[in-house]
C-alpha cells in the first residue's frame, strides 16, 4: 500500500528510481512522483495514474542528479489527482516528502500550520507531515554539531499519531536522505557506494541483496559514503545487515503475460521450497526450525486461534479443518480486522497462529500484537523474510515462495495451505497419529508438485470456458468440509480481478438462501471430488440443475457423474484428502485469470486494490 524508494549515490537517481516504482507498483497504482536533488532545488514531477505515465514525462528531461525520493501511491487521504501524488512539498520548498501510511491527528496539525502561515496544496496527511518538518526546521540553530534536517524530521514524528514509512529530502542537505517507519515498512538497502530506502525488497533486489529492516521509531540518516540509525530516544543503534537470497528473476515477469499467471505455473516450484528440507522420514513428520516451541510445549497446547486477512483467512480456514481432523486440537479462525477489536476470552494454553503473505498487514499486525500484549504464545507463516509480523511474532515459518507481485494471492495461498498441513502432520505425530499415517501424509505432501503440474495442463480447456462465460454477472462457489474455503477463495479471486459479482458457499446452505439467484444467467462452480461428501454434492448439483443453472464441477480422476449433470467438467487428481485443498485451488485460479482476461482487465492490477495493505 504506497511504495517508496528513494536513493543516494554516485548514479543518476531518476532512472533508479522510476525502476524501483515500477517494480514496487503492485502495493499502490493511483499515482506516481519522484523529488530529485538538483543545483537549483528540489525538482518534483508527479502525475496522476500509472508509472510509465511518470516515466513519460520526465522523458525529455535529463537530470545528471544523483539523489532523489520518489512514491507510487494507493489514496487513502484526498482523492487520484496530481496535487494528491507525492512527493510533497513543504510550503516554503525547503522539504520533499514521501509517506506511506496514515496521519491520523493531521487535522489539529493542520489548523496550527495554517495559523502559522504555511499552506496546502493537497487534501493529504502527508503533505501536512512535510510542513510539520519545515516548521521545526524553522527553529532549529542551524550551527553546531547537531543536523537541524535530522532534528527537524524527529520532532517533527514525535507530534505525529498514526503510521509511516518516510524519505525525506531537504533542499539545504543535498548530500543527505532522511528516512524514519512506524507501522509502514521501510528498509535500507545498503550497496556498493550508494544506499536505498524502499517499502520492500523487490524495488532493490537488482542494486543490492544487503538490506537493514528498520524498527518502528527508528530514523534513519544516509549520506553517499555512510548511513546511521537511531531509536526514538536518539540512542544509536547497531545495524544488523540482512542478505536477501531473492534472484533478480524472481520479480520479473519472464515470458509470462502477467505476473498472475507466472506465479500460478509456478506453483510447483513454489510448493517444493516451501516443504524442501521440512520432512523427517526417520519420524514421519514435518520439521520447521522456527517454532521456538519444544514438544513437551505444543503437546501442551490446547487451543490454536488463527487469524488473517482476505486470501490468508481463508488458508486460516483449511488450517482449522487440517489441524482439527489430523492433529484433533479445537481451532477457531478470526478475521484478524475483528480479532484486534475483540476481547476474546482465550486460555493460557490457546496458540496464536497468524497468517499473512506481506507480513506487513496492518489489521494482522496489530491481531498479532493484540495476543502477544494479553500473553499468548505467537506463531507466524509468513512469505516475506524480515517482515514486521515476521520480526514481532515468538516463531514462525516462512514460506519460501519468492516475492509474489500479482496483486491476486495464488501462489502465496497455496504454500499457506501446504504449511498449515506440515503443521497438522507435525503436530498430529506428537499426539495421536500414527507413525504409517503420518507417512502416507508425509508422502502426499512430496507428491504435490507433480500432481499440481498435472492440474495445470487444465489451463487450455479452462481458458474455453472462460471465453463461454465471461459476460456472466454473478457466479456461485459451491463446496463441502475443506473445499467450502476453496469455494470462499474461488469467489474472492474471480471478483477481484474481473470485477464479477461471485459469492462462496458451503454447498448445502445454497438451499436456505442463495438458490434463488439460481437461473441460467448464474452459473454454478461446484468443488465435487470423489472423497465422502461426493454424493451429498451431486445431490446439490441436482437442485442447480433442476432450476436450470449452468454447472461447471471441479471432479476428480475416478468421480462419476450422471450424464450431462455437470456442463463443463474439470477433473483433478485422485489425491489424499489433506492436499486436495490445494490441487482444487488450481482451476478455479485459472477460471479467473482466464476470464479476467477475456475481459480485459488489468489482471496484475486490479482497480481499487494493492497488495499490502498497511492501513486499517
Ligand atoms: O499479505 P497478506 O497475506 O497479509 O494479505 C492479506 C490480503 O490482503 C490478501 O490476501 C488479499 O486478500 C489478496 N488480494 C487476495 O488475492
């Protein structure tokens, strides 16, 4: 949500920076700037919609500065417009500013800025943060050891209530970038003979793999030849330098069309890092080095809560089924925006599990610090190392999938749900599995990638389809015991990037409500592989077909169906029923991407959407 990437070095600034936004697009698409250090001030070029758009613009313009900040932008405060975009500047042209995250006491700050004579150009937060700055900078003594530029920005966060991620530039200071996070991410990449600041990793991975994840409250100040961290308390702090093991290529697109599409096919890939070096044949388990939980504890626990957002809530849900049917340990599922608002009543022996790709979701974040504040043990499945949930939770697992750039959750939530089965099996064999289930399990998981490539050379017969039925406005998803989450997350996928009205459901619930939309103009998408529920779905498949609705099932290899009961059948796998979550994900990813794509959306960037979203 916002993407910000700033740089100080020896190159010009303004083409590594409009490469950053470009690769950092995905968290945030209505706008774009950047501030360049120049002779004669701060140059500051925004423009209201995409990154080329930008890069359009200061085409013409060859600027040899070597310093610059610059922001792709998700609205929050003020409508898309180019008065709206950052970088902003402060009113007397000293500062330019880049803001990720929300300002929440911006409008006491504003009425005594107005008083003291500074003005507005934008209805953002942000633009009253850069005013703030200059305000300080103002009564700073500007001799002496200190940095009036460093102490402006301090004081300045210190009235300030809310989230962010900062870079700040100042006209004085050309040789210096100040950056500072609370609640929005910011790191610092740390190269050769120059230094970065961005939101996340991929906007650096092609400068350098050294990277400093900043703490909240810590400020950081970088000159061409060295930076320095401090804390809120102007302690200084030592930096720990992580090295990033990402390849270039993970954040490109290759010969995929979109990064949608690249990270569906590449989920067997996927699969395999995240469970490589996770098994224990010896045991017939899983292993995860991060837990920081013995045996004896876990065999303690007594109550798992999960929680997450959007596409991880719904992995949270599988976690539930997976965890309660193979390790038999009562799970509940939070929507992690509740959960943080909620007093639950939780028991001493309750395990907090949360989920999140990003590992920057605020409304996760703040559900993780909600339950380390009451005392509970916190576990974390992540996707992005050094993340904040990453760093705040007790333990965890990451998932080990490579960045994902499509704003749509595909590969990320299918590693989710082969985690949260390593967990089921791990947790299972400490208390009542037995050591040739656990193998059979364990044996399952390692087949997955084969059996999820099998699954994707559906891809041509559900692109057919998806031409057939890409005018439709509504679509139901039908499915029973673990494939009711898969139902949830073939509904969220479809809406969000093809903007079609869609709606999950348990199948049997249809009856009590939602079998009045039935009719041929809403065609049904029913999850009925062989396993025990298979004949109770043919059943409901029975009453769409009977109101004349057009069925499309996910079967499985040895499923019989009545004749012409379903219109279009895609069989899966015959599978053990802990991954068959999985492999019915698959179709109905390329059920959306395919139609999305007949519709010609914008898959990788659906509108309205950005793919971390670190405002509540
Ligand atoms: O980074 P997170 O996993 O915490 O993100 C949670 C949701 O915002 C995310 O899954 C969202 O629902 C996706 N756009 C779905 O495709």
């Amino acid at each position: 949500m916002c993407g910000i990437i700033g740089y100080i070095g020896k190159q010009k600034a303004a083409p590594i920076l409009i490469e950053g936004l470009k690769r950092l697009e995905y968290r945030g698409y209505d706008s774009a700037g950047l501030a360049l250090s120049e002779p004669s001030g701060l140059f500051v070029c925004k423009k209201t919609g995409r990154v080329e758009k930008l890069a359009q613009s200061m085409m013409g313009r060859s600027s040899g500065s070597t310093r610059g900040i610059s922001h792709t932008r998700w609205a929050t405060h003020g409508g898309v417009s180019d008065e709206n975009a950052h970088p902003h500047l402060s009113s007397d042209g000293t500062f330019a500013l880049t803001h990720n995250g929300v300002i929440e006491n911006f409008g006491s700050i504003k009425k005594f800025l107005l008083s003291k004579g500074y003005t507005f150009q934008s209805q953002t937060d942000s633009e009253v943060l850069v005013n703030l700055i200059a305000y300080h900078y103002a009564k700073e003594p500007k001799d002496g050891d200190h940095n009036p530029f460093l102490e402006a920005v301090r004081r300045a966060l210190f009235h300030v209530e809310g989230t962010y991620g900062i870079a700040v530039m100042c006209r004085d200071f050309p040789d210096q970038l100040v950056g500072a996070r609370k609640g929005s991410p910011l790191i610092l990449g740390v190269g050769k003979e120059e230094f970065l600041l961005a939101s996340d990793v991929a906007a650096l991975i092609t400068h350098t793999q050294n990277v400093v994840y900043l703490k909240d409250n810590e400020i950081v100040s970088i000159t061409p030849d060295s930076f320095h961290i401090a804390n809120g308390t102007r302690e200084n702090v030592s930096p720990i330098i992580d090295h990033i093991d990402w390849k270039i290529e993970d954040s490109e697109m290759g010969s995929y069309a979109h990064f949608m599409e690249k990270e569906i096919f590449e989920q067997p890939a996927a699969l395999e890092n995240s469970m490589r070096g996770r098994f224990s044949d010896d045991n017939s388990t899983a292993n995860f080095g991060g837990l920081n939980l013995s045996a004896q504890e876990l065999r303690q626990v007594d109550r798992i809560l999960f929680c997450g957002c959007g596409t991880a809530w719904h992995a949270c849900l599988i976690a539930e089924y997976l965890i309660e049917r193979y390790a038999r340990i009562p799970v509940e599922v939070e929507y992690a925006s509740e959960f943080r608002y909620r007093n639950a009543p939780l028991d001493k022996n309750t395990l907090v599990f949360v989920i999140s790709q990003s590992g920057e979701t605020i409304d996760t974040l703040a559900a993780l610090r909600e339950a380390k504040r009451k005392g509970y043990r916190t576990m974390a499945i992540v996707n992005t190392v050094g993340s904040t949930i990453a760093r705040e939770s007790d333990g965890g697992i990451y998932q080990h999938i490579g960045p994902e750039i499509g704003v749509a959750s595909t590969k990320a939530f299918t590693s989710q749900l082969l985690v949260s089965a390593m967990i089921a099996l791990y947790l299972g064999r400490l208390r009542d599995m037995s050591f040739t289930d656990g193998r059979d399990f364990t044996e399952a998981l390692k087949s997955l990638p084969e059996l999820v490539s099998k699954t994707l050379e559906l891809a041509p017969k559900i692109k057919k389809i998806a031409s057939e039925y890409k005018d439709h406005a509504d679509f139901l998803f039908l499915g029973r015991q673990s494939l009711f989450p898969i139902a949830l997350e073939g509904a969220l996928k479809l809406k969000e990037i093809s903007y079609i009205h869609a709606e999950g459901y348990p199948a049997a619930e249809m009856k009590h409500g939602p079998i009045a939309l039935i009719s041929e103009d809403c065609p049904s998408v029913f999850l009925a592989p062989q396993d025990d529920m298979f004949h109770k779905v043919l059943g409901n498949m029975q009453e769409v077909k009977a109101r004349g609705g057009k069925i499309i099932a996910i079967g499985s290899e040895e499923a019989e169906f009545p004749e012409d009961l379903p219109d279009h059948l895609l069989r899966i796998p015959e599978c053990h029923p802990a991954v068959l979550p999985i492999l019915a994900t698959i179709p109905l990813q390329l059920l959306s991407y395919y139609i999305a794509l007949e519709k010609g959306c914008d898959v990788d960037k659906p509108r309205n959407l950005a793919k971390s979203v670190t405002v509540e």
